[in-house]
C-alpha cells in the first residue's frame, strides 16, 4: 500500500491492507462468491469505477485476491487467496457488531436496489414451488437523494435466482408493493414480516398460496438473528414508514 502507520505491529500492517476505504465492502462481497468485476460493483454502487480497479489492484499485490481469466477466454474473475480467506472472520465480527449495535435504517443508507441484491442471495430455493415464480417489487418512501429505480423483478427457479432492474417479459406471479423502510427492516430482521404485511408496509398481490408462501422463501439478512440490547431491539421496531 502507498501509505501506512509506521509500525511493524501486526495491527498495524493488517490495517494498511484491510483498513482502506471500501476494500472491507470488496472482501465482503468476494466472500459472498461474487468473483466478477461488474458483480463486485453492484454490490458496492457507490466506488467508482476507476477506484474499484485500483483497491483490486492493491488486492492483488498484496496477495490477498488472484486475478484469473474466465473458462471462456473473455474477461477475468477475482479469487480469494487463503489469506483473502481468513477474513471471513473479521467480516462476520464487523457484521455482527454492527447489527447489535447500531441503527442501520434511516434515509442517507436506504437503496432498493443494494436491497434487492442482497435479497436474491438469500432465497430459500428449496422451498420454492416446482415451477417459475416471477416477483415484481414496487417500492415507495425511497430518499429524494436517490436517483436509481424502484422496480425490480425477481426470477425465482430451484435452479437459479436472479434479479431484472428491466422487464424480463414474463407474466408476473406476485406484486410486492412495499414501503423501503419496511422492506428494509424486514430483511435485517427487525420486525418480522407477517407484522409488515399486517399493517401494510409491505402488501403481496397475486395468488393466495403464493402470496402466504413468499415469507418463508425469504432466508432475510446473514446476520438477522445476531441478538440486540433491549434498547436498540425496542428503538428499531418503532415503526418509520415513509422516511
């Protein structure tokens, strides 16, 4: 790395590697599996481009991650090295700090489609029904800075869950209607689904088996079920609707 603290203590020469802005971000999603570079970048929206190259660089001479080229000759993938790998602790532990102690859902983080991302990861596939199930997610109380889409489209197949921010041109099976807010607390595990769609933070159209089913496909966040202290449990379910 360019810059550093100064110090051979081993803290300090980790720091250097993990410690730089949004490289904690890229070793998070390359533990989810994502190895190409525009997969990468939908996972983290906001690095550009330019800077995303160059963290992946830094990676790379630091051995953390390989750069390899793809099966089919175009493009390449990025790997974890087994030193890359042993970070999977130290995300997991920034993970579930964060999830116990602070409060995540207020409009400078809120982005459905960083939401939806995540979401596709954690479908239950084997609970899904034998056939395609298409889900069409339609999302209000989105902040005025966000510029993106609202609706999305999610392929639901035992075989492969995939996320459209285009039509894919098939019939919809279930509409999602849902306030980001909600959607968002649901996922993190703050309040439990079926309360949502009580009061109506999240409404499902579609047909009644499929519509009573969708809330158990959803395996919500990695880190949903990391116990809060009483305060922050009864500050997060408070309802927000519309931030």
């Amino acid at each position: 790395m360019a810059s550093g603290f100064g110090q051979f203590c081993p803290v300090a020469v980790a720091c250097e590697v993990f410690a730089e802005r949004w490289t904690p971000l890229i070793i998070r999603e390359l533990l989810a599996g994502v190895e190409k570079f525009n997969d990468i970048h939908r996972g983290i929206p906001l690095i550009s481009r330019a800077l995303l190259t160059r963290r992946l660089r830094e990676l790379e001479a630091a051995r953390v991650i390989t750069r390899e080229a793809l099966p089919s000759g175009k493009g390449r993938r990025y790997c974890l090295t087994e030193a890359g790998k042993e970070f999977h602790a130290v995300i997991e532990g920034l993970g579930a700090w964060g999830q116990r102690w602070t409060v995540r859902v207020d409009p400078k983080r809120l982005d459905p489609a960083f939401l939806l991302w995540n979401m596709r990861r954690r479908i239950a596939v084997e609970r899904l029904p034998a056939r395609r199930v298409v889900v069409r997610f339609n999302f209000s109380g989105v902040p005025a800075h966000y510029r993106g889409r609202r609706t999305f489209w999610l392929i639901l197949e035992r075989t492969l869950v995939d996320l459209c921010i285009d039509d894919p041109g098939f019939e919809v099976d279930l509409y999602l209607e849902a306030d980001l807010a909600a959607m968002a607390k649901v996922w993190l595990g703050d309040v439990p689904c079926e309360s949502m769609l009580r009061s109506g933070g999240i409404q499902l159209l579609g047909p009644r088996p499929l519509a009573k089913a969708f809330p158990s496909w959803l395996m919500l966040s990695h880190y949903a079920e990391v116990p809060r202290p009483q305060r922050l449990a009864a500050e997060v379910k408070r309802p927000h609707l519309g931030d």
